[in-house]
C-alpha cells in the first residue's frame, strides 16, 4: 500500500529487493553491496507487533549516494 499523497517516505523489503539489483548497476556498485544497505535500513514493526516492516527511502538513498561516492 502507499499514502494518499504518494509521498510515504517507505517501501517493503521485499519491493527494495526487488528494485536492488536495477540501483545497483545505476550506480556502479554490487548487487551484494545494496542489499547490505537495505537490510541495514529496515525498521521493524512499532513496539515489535504494530504494523509491517518497512524500508525508509530518504535514508537509504542517502546512504546509496555516499557509498556511490566513495567508489
């Protein structure tokens, strides 16, 4: 699902995996290297049962441009 707005700042886990191998060849770095940065991006429930797990885009894009960067 997705806001009403369009502008939720989160995706699934399993929707970044799926877009992970497409930013990688993007940005010049390994399949292995973004999904790293996934995993290390996604929060899990609120208070351990509420909600889904969930993927904050604006951190992990941050975290993609640096890493991008540094190779």
């Amino acid at each position: 699902t997705s806001s009403g707005s369009g502008l939720d700042p989160h995706i699934s886990p399993a929707y970044a995996e799926l877009q992970a191998h497409r930013v990688a060849e993007k940005n010049h770095l390994d399949v292995q290297q973004v999904d790293k940065l996934v995993a290390d991006h996604v929060d899990g429930r609120i208070l351990g049962f509420m909600g889904e797990p969930r993927v904050n885009v604006l951190e992990l894009n941050i975290a993609l441009k640096d890493l991008a960067a540094k190779n």
